[in-house]
C-alpha cells in the first residue's frame, strides 16, 4: 500500500497504521477517545494526503470547471474557494470536489483515490480549451484541523489572522518556514482548515502543530476517530455515500449547486428534481436499538415496505452506542419514525434521526 509524506512524524506521534481506502495510514494514535473529544472540543490534526489534488492552468481552468460540476466558480478570484460536484449526465454524482483559485492556477481536491478519475474526465471535455491539468498528490501534502479551536491554533502557528478566513477560501501564510495553503472548510468537528504543502515539508508541519499546539488541546486524530465524527456530523463520504447511485440533493449537496448558472453535465436532471420537487429520498442518520450492529448496505424497512438503504455504520461515543447514515424516502425521513434494517437475515430495529446527531456532552459546534 502507498504511504503519505507524513508517515515518518506519525510513527513519532505513536500511530497504528493500517488500510485506509487502500493506503497505509494511521488507524488510531495513544487514545481513540482522546482524538475523538478533540476533533468535537478543541482541535484535532489528521493526515488527509490521500485525497487527491490536480492543478489546473490555463486562460480557460475556470470556466471549463464551471460548464462540468454544479456550482459557480468561473469568476472565483485569487484566495477565493468553493465546494462543487461532477456528476454524470444523469446527474448522479462523480465526486464531491473543492476548488482554490489562485492568480495562475486553481487546486482541485478530489476524494481519496479519485485524482486519476476526474482529471481524466475533465480531459474528455477539455476539447481545445486552453487548460493543463497537472496530478500534484505525490508531490503535496494536506492535513486537515478539525475542531472549535482550529482557527485560533492556526492563527498561533502561522502568526497571522487566518481564523475569520470565509468559509472554503484560503490564504497562503508560513508554518514553521513552509509555506502552506490554508483553506477554511466545513463538516466535520464544525468546521477546520485544510493545510496543504510541499510533500518533503509536511513533516515539518505535522511536528510544528504538536510543538506549538499543547495549549490549544491538540490532539492527532487517526482513521477510526475521524469516521465516527464524520458520520455524527452527517457528512456524506465518498463511496459510500457519495456514489453514482445518488445524486447531489439526496445527499444534502444543495450549498454546492448554483442554480441560476446556465448548464453544466447532469443540470437539466438536477434542476427538474428540484423544480418539481421530484427528491424522493435523503441522507439521514439512524439510531440504532442497543444490540444491533447493522452492516453497510443493508435495507431499511418500515412493515414491508423497503423504504432505504444503510451507508455508513460506527459507534458513537457520546451517544453510546451504534449510529448509521443511509437513505430513506422523503415520506418516512422525519426524526423519529421507526425502522427495521435487515442485516444479515437479522431485522434490527432502529429510529431515523436529523444529521448533525445532536449528541450528549460534547454536542456538534454551530
């Protein structure tokens, strides 16, 4: 398995690796309980170099991603960002993508192992316009801080203001010398900042959050921890709820549609949907009863009616015990309504709950 330019300072911060969408990476550091309290009260750091970054250049970068996913980014200006989707021509989603626009390039992350996928589906339509598309994964590095506490942490380590930075813009600032693309993002923890970095620097990043960040309540945070979060935060995850089976409104993507932009692939699917109020399911979390643990991809049943489908599966500690996320018809999704999922021939009951899960204690930030 591929490892990520931050492997060596992982090993010095006491991590357990293991498979991680196909790449060796850290499972848990000293205290899976620790990392997941920080991620949710003060701030976590977790290696996210797996996920894929492509460099756009050319006159034309912005305007050719603005005809092919959803959102409106071709007048995106220097330090300026936005979250926008591909979908296919039947506007079932491709990948859930975030582009940085800088003055002579725009930085396209992709999800985990997907850079390939979309720089190659870009090039189908690229035709004659004038944009490069350069795979810049191996070469880069990102870490992502999670948490309430994240922006003031980051303000300390590049000793500026960064922390009131618009929500997916960036600014470029220092790290202990290294130079560092800072990218206000949402989601998990309530919201963070994606740093990304020369690949031969990122240990030094990694070293300099741990050195400086004590008082903040840093914590690294691994694999096991960032999912639970990720799933109590209701954020929808690449290849499992993020697939070609669904598309951007069911899975609560609509921030990242611009509706008034004129077409793009999959819009006219899109837009109907929309206009005539034809969604007929969404992403939504499910409590399941103690004892049960579902798996992935079982159904959901109300009598004999199959009325959704389970995606994702974690224990929650703060709500002590199994959650899920899947989908469920529009006519069943209030908070509440009871559920059976069939799992392995077994029927496990289960309540539909809103996502963000309002949890006990530690609760989502705002």
């Amino acid at each position: 398995m591929p490892r990520t330019p931050l492997h060596e300072a992982e090993t010095e911060s006491r991590a357990a690796f293991g498979d991680v969408d196909g790449w060796e990476m850290p499972k848990v550091f000293a205290n899976i309980k620790a990392e997941y309290l920080a991620g949710k009260g003060t701030v976590a750091a977790a290696d996210r170099s797996h996920f894929g970054r492509l460099r756009l250049t050319g006159a034309k970068r912005l305007d050719l991603l603005h005809r092919i996913t959803t959102n409106h980014v071709k007048a995106l200006g220097p330090g300026h960002g936005a979250e926008t989707v591909m979908c296919t021509d039947k506007g079932r989603i491709v990948d859930d993508l975030f582009v940085y626009a800088d003055e002579a390039a725009a930085t396209l992350v992709t999800s985990p192992n997907m850079a390939a996928a979309v720089k190659e589906a870009i090039e189908k339509v690229r035709f004659r316009d004038d944009v490069q598309i350069e795979d810049v994964t191996a070469s880069t590095a990102m870490i992502t801080l999670f948490g309430p506490e994240s922006g003031r942490l980051l303000d300390w380590l590049a000793r500026t203001s960064v922390k009131e930075t618009k929500l997916h813009h960036w600014r470029r600032v220092q790290v202990e010398g290294v130079e560092v693309t800072a990218a206000r993002t949402s989601g998990i923890g309530g919201g963070g900042f994606n740093l990304i970095m020369e690949a031969a620097s990122g240990n030094v990043v990694w070293r300099t959050i741990f050195k400086e960040g004590e008082s903040y309540g840093v914590n690294p945070m691994g694999a096991e921890a960032m999912e639970m979060l990720r799933v109590e935060f209701g954020v929808p995850g690449f290849g499992r709820e993020l697939t070609e089976e669904f598309n951007p409104l069911e899975a609560r993507l609509n921030d990242a549609v611009h509706w008034d932009k004129g077409c793009y692939t999959g819009q006219e699917v899109i837009n109907r949907l929309d206009s005539r109020q034809k969604v007929q399911r969404l992403l939504a979390g499910f409590l399941v009863d103690r004892g049960g643990v579902p798996e992935p991809r079982s159904r959901v049943f109300i009598g004999s009616d199959e009325v959704g489908v389970i995606t994702s599966v974690v224990p929650s500690l703060d709500l002590r015990g199994i959650i899920a996320l899947g989908y469920i018809r529009t006519a069943h999704d209030a908070p509440g309504t009871r559920v059976e999922i069939k799992s392995a021939g077994d029927m496990i009951g289960a309540e539909v709950a809103a996502v963000p899960f309002k949890a006990k204690g530690h609760g989502p930030a705002p």
